[in-house]
C-alpha cells in the first residue's frame, strides 16, 4: 500500500496550480471538467507525488486548517527568497536539529505547505 494523491478544494483553481507549480516543483499531468467541478491533477517527475485539486463552487468553502503537507527540496533558500518576494509571509528558515531545515508558507487556500532541505 503506499499514498496516492492529496486533495485540496480550492477558491482559485490558476493560483493554486500556480503555487504547487512553483514552491513543489510539481506540473499538470491532467485537467478536466466533471460536471460543475474543474479538477487538475499535478505530479512529481517521477509521478509519486501527486496532488488533485479541485474547484467546485457548490462544494463547502475549505478553510485548510489542522494539517499541512511536506515537500523535501535542493532549494530550499531560493524557495524562502522566492515565497517572501511574492509576500507570502513565509515563516523563517528553522534549523531544529543538525539534520532538519525547513520553513512554513500557506498555499492559496491557506494549506499550510512545509518545504523542507533534503
């Protein structure tokens, strides 16, 4: 068994592409309409990690609270710069321990998305 995909409900289906396009690295490997709903799916290279989201305006209004997701990155300083440009009131880069590096940002929907050194 292993994790298939994460689902977010977005406002704004282009932000939230965008986003996971530039803070995860990931692209679009399908997009359609089911009915009302508009769905893409964005994945890794390698097509482990993926990511659906989904605009549905009759769905109720996600408010990404209690969780967040981790994305390992070479970058992880170019990321930091990149997210306080866009004013993404990015968290500072923490170092808890010799082997962990990492900051907090909120994606569109207010998920909070961890980018962590690898």
């Amino acid at each position: 068994m292993f994790f298939k995909q994460f689902t977010v409900i977005v406002h704004d289906l282009e932000k939230s592409i965008a986003f996971y396009e530039t803070f995860a690295e990931l692209t679009v490997v399908r997009r359609f309409q089911d009915g009302p709903a508009e769905l893409a799916f964005l994945a890794n290279k390698a097509g482990e990690t993926e990511i659906e989201l989904v605009y549905a305006p009759q769905m109720q209004t996600f408010e990404g609270k209690g969780f967040f997701i981790c994305f390992l990155t070479d970058k992880l300083e170019e990321m930091h710069s990149l997210a306080l440009s866009q004013g993404l009131n990015a968290s500072d880069i923490r170092t808890p321990d010799a082997n962990s590096r990492y900051f907090y940002v909120y994606d569109p929907n207010g998920v909070s998305v961890q980018l962590k050194s690898c």
